[in-house]
C-alpha cells in the first residue's frame, strides 16, 4: 500500500508541475503585460521601460519560470507588485480565512451529507427519499453563487433579515463574528452535498443488499449494530472519493462564494490580483489551488484503499 | 473626481449584475436546515456604537460604516499618492488642505486663512489660520506647508498633482513667519486655488510617514487594512466648530456593486458610495434607505480626432454632433440619472459659456454637412469603445442607431479597460473617454493644450490656444472669464469632443444618517464629507 501511495504522490507531483507551467504561461498571455496593467493610463515609454526592467519581464520566458520555480521551493513566491510586499505575507491571512471557511462548511457538510444520504437509503422509495433526490438534484444543478444570491435573498436582505448579507469584519480573524459566516457556508454547504448524498444513498443500497449484511441481520444482531458497525463503514469507502472530489472543488468554488460575500479569502484576493494584474498572486492563489485538489485527491485514495480490505491486500 | 487625471478605471469596471428586487423573492423557513450550520450563531450584527455617551438622542458619537467602491491591495493611505476611490474617500477624511470645494464647486479656505497672489500671479502668499492642530497635537505650520508642496513636487517620488506645480520655484519656497509662506512660481498661476482645494494636496506635518499618518483632517488614523478596511477615529481637535459629529468612521472596501448594495439593504453599512443603476429603485423602494442623487461635471465624451479623416474636416465633427439626439442618450446610457451636455466640458466654471445655444439633434444638417464633405453617399467609421465608466458602452449602442440615421455607419469596437488605456490610447480615431468635474483652464491643462498628457483629439487650434495662454496669464477674474467663453465658442464650433451629457454620481444610505447632500464635486457621498454626519438613532 506504502508503494501505491508512493506512486499517486508522484502522480501529483507531476500534475502540479503541469499546472504550474499551464499557470505561469496562461498569466503570461493575459492581455498587455504586467507592467502596461499596472502604469495604465499613467503608461509613457520610459516609466513603461523601467517597470518592465523592474519586473523582469524582458528576461526569457524559462528564465521568468525557472525562477519562480526556484522561488516555491524556498517558500519565497515573489513580491506582490500591488501589495508591495512578499507573496506569501499577503495571502498568509487570506489563506487561513478560506480555509476556515473551507474547513467549516466540509465539517459541516460531510456529515450532514452522509447522514442524510444513508438514512435516504434506509428508507428507500418512500416520500423522504424520493424528496430528498428531487431536492438534491435541483440543487446540483443551480450554480453555487446562485444558491448565494438567494440565501441572501431570503435571509438577509428580504423580508428576513436574519443573517448579515457579506462579511465586513477583518481577514485575520474571520472567526469573531461567526453570524457573518453563516450564509457563504450555508452556500458552500448546499453547493458541495447534493452529489455526497446521492453517492452515499447508492451506496448504502448496494451494501444494504450486499449478503454479509443479510447475514449480519439473520445472526439476529439489532439493526443498529447492523447498519453502524457493518453498513456504514463499508458504505463509506466508494463516497469518499466522491467527497473528497467535491471538497477539492470547495478550493476552487470558494472564489465565486467570496466575491459574493466579500469575504477576504483567497477568492477575493485573486479577482483582487487578475484586476490588478497582480501576476504573482494569481501564479500562487492559482498554485494553492491545484495544491489543494491535489492533496484531498491523495487523502481520498488513501482512505478509500483503507476502507477496502481488497484494494489494500492485492496492491501490497 | 475634480483632480485627479487617472481616476480608477477598474473600479468602475461592473460585472452584470442582478436587477430582481429582494423583496419580490419568497423567504422559505428552511432556516433550521441552513442554521445547522453554525448553531447559536448571533443574529445581525449590532450597531457598534462606540463612546459618544450622550444617553438622550445619540446625535454625537456611534461609528459609521460606509462601503466605498473599489479598492485593491493597492490601497494607500498616503496623502498625495491617492487613485483609488477607496483612497479618495479615505484620504478626504485624513487630510486637510490649504483650500476645499464646497458642494457647488466654489472653493472655500481650508486650513489657509488667505491665499493672495501678487499683480501678475508669480508670487502666491499662503496665511494659515490661527491655532490649527494635527492629529499628533504640533501645531500646522508654514513649515508643514513647505514640507508638504516639496514633498508632493519630489522629483524622485512625485505625488499625484506633482504636474499641477510644474511652475512651482521649490527651493525659493520662503517661511515669512510661522503662519505665513510665500510661494514663487515661474509663470503666472492664475488658478493656483484649485489645485489647493483638490485632495491630493493635503497638508502634512514635517517627518510624514504614510505608514502611520497624520494630517489635519476630522479624523485620525486607527487602522487599515489594504484591500480591505479602515479604522478611523475622531481628531477631537478639529478646526471647524462641533466637527465631526461621529466618534468612528469605518471604511470598507467594496469591489462588487451587488454585494455593496446587499451590506446597505442587509444594514452592515450605513452608507454606500455608487448606486448601481439597476439598484436605485430597490433602493428607493426599501423604507429605511435613502439616495443621494447628485448631478456632477462628469462627462463621458466621444473623443474625434482633429488631425485624421474623416475628422480633419470640421464639418465631419459638426455633423457627428448634431447626430446625437443627447435626451434619448442619457435617458438610455444612464438611465436618466444625468444631464445634457452642450459639447463644452467645465460646466461648474465661473466662466462657463452659458450663451451658446444648446445643440439639439438635426440630422438634415448633419447630412448636409456630411455631403458637403464629399460624404454624400454615406460614411464609415469605427467607434472605440469598452467599459471604462457605467454608461460608456451604452452611449455608444446609442450612437450607432442614432447615426444610421444620417447614414453614418458605426461600427463598435469594444475592448476591455486595460485593453483601451493600453498601447493605442490617445491614439484612437474616434472613441470615449471619461473625466471628471474640472474647470476651464485645468481641463484645458489635461486634456487639450498640445502639451497636455490626454490630449487625446489632438486639437491644436492656434487662435483657441493663443487665448489659453493669454487667460492662464490674466489675474482678474472678470477679465479672464471673458477670455474663456470665447475659447469655449471655439470648442464649441470647431474642437474634437462630443460632450453629450454629465453623469450624477447615486449613493445611498441609511434614513438615520443624517447631514449628506449633494455635491457637484463627482465625489460621492458630499466629497466623502463624513463631518458633516450625525447617526440619529
């Protein structure tokens, strides 16, 4: 198992150095370069010449990645030309703020997810199920900063004024006042668990059906001991892969949420920088990113050859 | 923005945006699912009213939180380095200058007692007023004058009006007496109190450091936050009587329109800066809130250059003129927020020509003139546009129709911001642009002397420049204001702009906030004048 999970590390590895070359070349090919984004109006030759000569950018393009490379390797992303100040201290508190955000709504959605998913299995075709898939289903299909703009809609701006319509504290501590996390995490909640209960509901069948559970139940073990201790856990092998999926999407998904809600996360810090053309933080928010995917992706594989008692014998 | 030659472009940048009012959606009671979430979780947030202690009416003190538009990791809180809207309205509440615009654009003395010039305006005398104090308590003197114009004239670190003292001598600056300096300038400054009453040219203590600073504005630096927010508090020895009303000003960065008006609607914000169109009637139709709507100099012109064809001929240039039919433009590109324009820009100047007659549409003129051009048969042209200001690519949509009409086929090139002020601007044909509220001859100064940095017509009009020359010379007011309304006429009959409409800035804010009023100045918010401001609760 140690091998396979060598192997998948490697695997990630070389997709992040794709994404890394596709990033930096895509940034580069943004209209007008940096330092024309920057002086814009205020553009005349010289002030463009010596900004260019500042950025590096008449150095060859292997060059400019090469060094930034390098850079990531020494936790050193460059310098924001926006923020006038290291990379990695500009987005250090937008970072820890998606990811509480982050962290909440997979807390939060993970279990009400499964839960909900399971108990849809247990009571297979009747009314709760079946509204359960409806619901599901429509919801799937609604994109996530729609579900915002209602929730807001309904809860802060409407008739119900019950939670605040964005985020209007500061980034270093998101936690304060959690009222104002309320509704982006209820839209990260409702955008991430529709494809978590339909896996885990399906899931569950196949194992409700499966024969050892049809054994556990005629050896006369109470139902709860049935569906905690044999169901469950083996239902939850195949849905992890499927959470961890949609958790990577939280990494990417929290953008279009945090501009909704001006939160101060990594969303709003790289629509900030595309503005801005802020082109080391686009390179590193872009980074992080994939980073994330591609962790949670790893975490997911593990966890699912942990939980599969045949995956983990036969790849030894 | 009356000063400021590069106003925020991005800012102004507005993604699509939902037009549906709040009210009409139905708000299911799927709270218990969604407060599963973050149980216990506090229900909006209170009005953090700090100090202030008067228990009867709460008409001093409270905080008020106001959402500005814009704003980046960029932002700065230096006093004369400010670009961004979020800058502007933190650096109006900072700093204070020599001079100030009122609402309607008059100039008021600020900090200076008097500012005097000599018979030929080379010499200016600055006396400041008696008593004045920054916010560290030293005392603002002639020195902090001198170190402040030498600091915004740094060669090696120039502010944002640095080009407005061109003609400042910066080393003969003279201390008279504490109170008193006189400044020498090369060539005759006979508008030197605009530049004063602009923003950008707020006074500071000698030693200024940005990082933590300090001024002579109504209030004092707390916190910032870049890209985000700022603290402010109030300087409880500001010059003007009772000023400011409030104890905390709390300034938050608002990049999103949708999520602005959703703070004010939602009551996070007590006030936001540039209401959305679309927005205004949700607005209006909410109880609690009010608009501000406040007609401005602000213009969004078509830019025709006088130096290429078709537009060498000024024939071409009338025509296009009298082919805008200007009600149905700003009825349609602004949503009527807005007002005609008569193709001259300045429209708060003193010297203002109000004795041309307004163009109106006349499009058997326009075709006459086309014909007499050798244009008969119809004409081409490509229109430069993108969305550099609300209501630019509307003006041009609007154009375009209006021009099938004489013939005139338009085709619209639409680009992004950047893309319009990158390598090609001021070279563009025929395209738009947008400046804010300016007088005559500082206009003149950006954007049509030959040596203007936005001289984007390219209009060298010899006799039209001749009178420049001789009013930016002429120190008596009536005088110079006769020079001026036959420039005007000049640009009037033959220059390179079409100055179809002026655009009204539309805030809105909360009904206890009380003391906001309109102003002229294309700042939002009265010039982000939050002295001004009680909270009545």
């Amino acid at each position: 198992m140690t091998r396979l999970i060598l192997h998948r590390l490697f695997y990630g590895l070389l997709t992040l150095f794709v994404v890394s070359l596709v990033v930096f070349l895509a940034t580069q090919a943004l209209p007008g370069d940096a330092a024309q984004a920057m002086l814009g109006r205020e553009a005349t030759p010289e002030r463009l010449a010596a900004l260019r000569e500042q950025l590096h950018l008449n150095e060859p393009l292997a060059v400019q990645y090469g060094s930034w490379i390098a850079g990531i390797f020494t936790f050193d992303l460059g310098t924001s030309y926006a923020a006038n100040m290291p990379v990695v201290e500009h987005l250090a508190p937008r970072v820890t703020a998606s990811l509480s955000l982050m962290a909440i709504a997979a807390l939060v959605a993970t279990p009400i997810a499964l839960l909900l998913g399971a108990y849809s299995a247990m009571r297979r075709d009747r009314a709760m199920d079946h509204g359960t898939s409806m619901v599901t289903l429509i919801l799937a299909a609604i994109p996530e900063f729609a579900v915002g703009i209602l929730l807001i809609l309904a809860f802060a701006t409407g008739a119900l004024q019950l939670f605040p319509a964005v985020y209007a504290g500061r980034a270093d501590n998101v936690l304060n006042d959690p009222s104002q996390l309320v509704l982006p995490v209820a839209t990260l909640v409702i955008a991430v668990s529709p494809p978590i209960i339909r896996m885990m509901r399906a899931s569950m069948i196949e194992v409700l059906e499966s024969e050892y559970v049809q054994q556990a139940r005629l050896k006369g073990l109470p139902e709860r001991t049935v569906i905690l201790r044999h169901a469950g856990p083996n239902a939850i092998g195949p849905v992890a892969q499927v959470i961890a999926l949609q958790l990577g999407w939280l990494a990417g998904g929290v953008v279009a949420i945090e501009y909704l809600f001006r939160f101060p996360g990594i969303g709003l810090a790289l629509m900030d920088a595309i503005d801005t053309r802020d082109i080391p933080v686009i390179q590193a928010v872009a980074l992080l990113i994939a980073v994330v995917y591609i962790v949670v992706n790893l975490l997911a594989d593990v966890v699912g050859l942990a939980a599969n008692p045949k995956v983990r014998v036969s790849s030894r | 923005m009356p000063s400021q030659p590069l106003p925020d472009h991005r800012a102004q940048q507005t993604p699509a945006q939902r037009s549906d009012d709040p009210r009409t959606a139905a708000a299911p009671s799927r709270r218990t699912v969604l407060m599963a979430g973050a149980a216990g979780a506090a229900v909006l947030p209170a009005l953090s009213a700090c100090g202030g202690g008067d228990a009867s009416g709460g008409t001093e003190g409270g905080r008020l939180r106001v959402g500005v538009a814009g704003g980046s990791a960029k932002d700065t809180l230096d006093a004369h380095k400010a670009t961004d809207n979020t800058d502007i309205a933190r650096v109006y509440n900072l700093y204070d200058g020599l001079c100030g615009f009122n609402p309607d654009y008059s100039i008021e003395m600020v900090l200076a007692e008097s500012v005097e010039p000599n018979d030929d305006a080379t010499l200016w005398t600055v006396k400041l007023k008696k008593g004045l104090k920054f916010h560290d308590g030293s005392a603002v003197t002639a020195d902090a004058v001198i170190f402040t114009l030498k600091r915004i004239t740094d060669p090696d670190d120039p502010g944002s009006t640095a080009e407005q003292f061109a003609t400042l001598d910066r080393d003969g600056m003279k201390k008279v007496d504490d109170l008193t300096v006189e400044l020498p300038f090369t060539a005759p400054y006979v508008n030197l109190l605009e530049v004063f009453a602009e923003y950008g040219v707020g006074i500071v203590p000698e030693g200024y450091d940005p990082k933590k600073p300090v001024g002579a504005g109504p209030f004092k630096f707390t916190e910032f936050t870049p890209g985000e927010r700022s603290l402010f508090t109030k300087h409880e020895e500001y010059w003007r009587e009772g000023e400011p009303h409030i104890d905390e000003l709390e300034i938050l960065n608002f990049p999103d329109e949708t999520a602005r008006v959703n703070a004010l609607v939602g009551g996070q914000v007590d006030a936001i800066s540039q209401l959305p169109h679309s927005q205004i009637e949700v607005v209006k139709a909410d109880g609690n809130l009010e608009i501000l709507d406040s007609e401005t100099g602000m213009w969004l012109p078509f830019t025709m250059r006088v130096d290429k064809k078709p537009f060498d001929d000024e024939r071409v240039r009338q025509a296009f003129r009298l082919i805008v039919d200007r009600e149905q433009m700003v009825k349609q590109a602004l949503s009527g927020y807005g007002s005609v324009g008569n193709d001259m820009y300045s429209r708060f100047d003193p010297a203002y020509n109000d004795d041309l007659p307004q163009r109106e549409q006349d499009i058997s003129k326009a075709k006459k003139l086309l014909a007499d051009a050798g244009y008969e048969d119809g004409l081409e042209v490509e229109l430069v546009t993108g969305e550099i200001s609300p209501g630019a690519v509307g003006a041009a949509q609007v154009f375009k129709e209006q021009a099938k009409k004489a013939g005139v086929t338009v085709n619209l090139k639409q680009l992004t911001s950047t893309e319009f002020y990158g390598d090609n601007y001021l070279k563009w044909t025929f395209a738009q642009d947008y400046w804010s509220s300016r007088n005559y001859l500082a206009q003149a100064a950006q954007g049509s002397m030959p040596d203007a940095a936005y001289n984007e017509t390219h209009w060298d009009d010899e006799e039209w420049i001749e009178l420049i020359n001789k009013a930016r010379s002429t120190v008596d007011d009536d005088e110079r204001n006769k020079i001026l309304k036959k420039a005007m006429k000049i640009e009037y009959e033959r220059g390179g702009y079409i100055v179809w409409g002026f655009v009204n800035t539309v805030d809105g804010f909360h009904k206890k906030v009380k003391g906001l009023k309109a102003s002229v100045t294309g700042h939002p918010l009265t010039s982000y004048g939050f002295r001004r401001v009680r909270i009545e609760e």
